[in-house]
C-alpha cells in the first residue's frame, strides 16, 4: 500500500511539475557532474515527500555537505526505480567523500543497475579504481521484478562501516564486504544516479555505530 501510495503520488508529480522545474536543486543540496562541460540544467531533484524525486540527463552526485560520517556508522538509501526503458544505468549512494566540488574530489560508490547486479568502485580526482567488479545478486529487485500493478521497484541500500571493512547490502542481504585498507570512509554521503534515470529516494539516512 505505501509504495502504491508513493509511486503514484511520483508519477502524478513528475507528469504535472518536472518541466517547469527543471534544473531545480532543494535548498542545502549541491549536484557535481562526471564532467565540468555537462549541462546541469538537464538534472531534476525536487522534494517530493515521502523524500524526493531525481531525473538525470548526466551523471551526479548529489549530497548535503553537513551530511558527514566518521567511525564507526550506517548508511541507508531506499530508492525506487522508475521505467528504465532498457538501459541499465547505475544508481546507489557514497561514502568517504572529499572536496567533492574541487579538483581532488574523493568518494567511494556502490551501486546497482536494473538486471540485478551491484558495483562499488572508488573515485580519486578523475581517476577510478573498481573495488568489486559488476556482481550478480538475487538480493538485488530489477524493474521486471515489480509487484502487479506497481509503476516502480524499490531497493534498499546500505554501507555499514566498521573499524576494519565496510559491508555493502540490498534489501537487508550483504551483497560484499571491502578492507578498509587503502582508501578512507570518513567524510560527506550522498547520492550517485547515473544517466538518464528516473527515481524517488524516501529514505536517506546516517546511524552512527555499526
């Protein structure tokens, strides 16, 4: 019933309000593109409650800058994904991010796309390292695996950081776990959409304590 409710109360919103607002950012949020020569008006995040709505052109970052997290902690995102027309761009949350509108910009990301696979990869400037290769998982809800009816599918995503390695899960099930040998995990979370995707985010969280 509640994600009835929500898709509808999206879709309703996206058809009626997109347009107009479009390249809008909600107040205290800041959006980076992969590249500086990308159109940012093409980026929709608007507060919706429960949460918000996204529509990409490029890809993004968004985040919160107060949204910081160090030690021990947990990090949750409930997303739900929207017709993706066949394309399987990836969408998911970071953590550990630094001088995230500057040239050093450091984040570590996990991510799913629709066809039930995970990543996580970690951000360096403009250079990228994978830490988990593109991974099936039967965790994971892919677009075909929606409930009769239902214009959406929804994950949950969680990094749950502790002294020494970061599990990853989906929909409660850990996915991996990574060292925390050679890149850090205290600094700003957000969000990462990939290309062209359309999503609702109704939860995301910080808990401190693993």
């Amino acid at each position: 019933m509640v994600r009835s409710a929500l898709a509808a109360l999206a879709l309703l919103s996206l058809s009626t309000s997109l347009t107009a607002q479009e390249g809008s950012i909600p107040e205290g949020w800041e959006v980076r593109a992969d590249r500086p020569d990308q159109d940012l008006s093409e980026v929709v995040f608007t507060e919706m409650p429960p949460g918000w709505h996204v529509t990409t052109g490029p890809a993004v970052i968004l985040y919160r800058p107060e949204m910081v997290a160090g030690g021990s902690y947990r990090v949750d995102l409930d997303v739900f994904l929207f017709d993706p027309q066949g394309r399987r761009e990836a969408f998911g949350l970071f953590i550990g991010g630094h001088d995230l509108q500057g040239g050093n910009q450091r984040y570590t990301y996990f991510l799913i796309r629709d066809g039930g696979q995970f990543l996580v990869k970690s951000r360096d400037g403009r250079e990228t390292s994978t830490l988990v290769e593109w991974t099936d998982h039967p965790a994971i809800r892919g677009y075909e695996d929606r409930e009769d009816g239902e214009s959406t599918v929804e994950n949950v995503l969680t990094a749950q950081v502790g002294p020494r390695e970061v599990r990853f899960l989906v929909n409660d099930q850990e996915v991996t776990r990574v060292s925390l040998d050679g890149f850090s995990v205290e600094g700003i979370v957000g969000l990462r959409v990939n290309h062209a995707l359309n999503l609702h985010v109704s939860r995301f969280e910080i808990h401190p304590g693993s």
